[in-house]
C-alpha cells in the first residue's frame, strides 16, 4: 500500500468507529429498555464505551 493509502484509511476509521459506537449504544439501550436479552445490552453500551475512548486515543 502506498502512503496516501494508508492515511485515507486513517483518516476514515475514527469516523467509522464512532458511527459503530453510536450504533452499539443505541441497541444496548434499546436492549435494556425493551428487557430483552439485559447481557446483550450490558455488552453492547461497554463495547460503544471502548470505541468512544479508542477514537480520543487516536485523535488526542
């Protein structure tokens, strides 16, 4: 891959990262509202938590 390559991809994964958290915090929550499956949901708001701070991790 060239340089160029890679910087477009680097510059395109914080932003799909934070889409995927906002994704995962809205079915988590939908989960624990709706008192489906409370694990699944538990699971989905931490792993939105983690993209969020790998996303400051990469932009601080």
């Amino acid at each position: 891959m060239t340089g160029a390559a890679v910087g477009g991809v680097a510059a395109v994964a914080p932003a799909l990262a934070m889409l995927a958290a906002f994704a995962c915090a809205i079915g988590g929550g939908y989960l624990l509202v709706k008192r489906r499956e409370r694990l699944k949901g538990v699971l989905m708001l931490v792993m939105a938590a983690v993209l969020v701070g790998n996303v400051l991790i990469w932009t601080v």
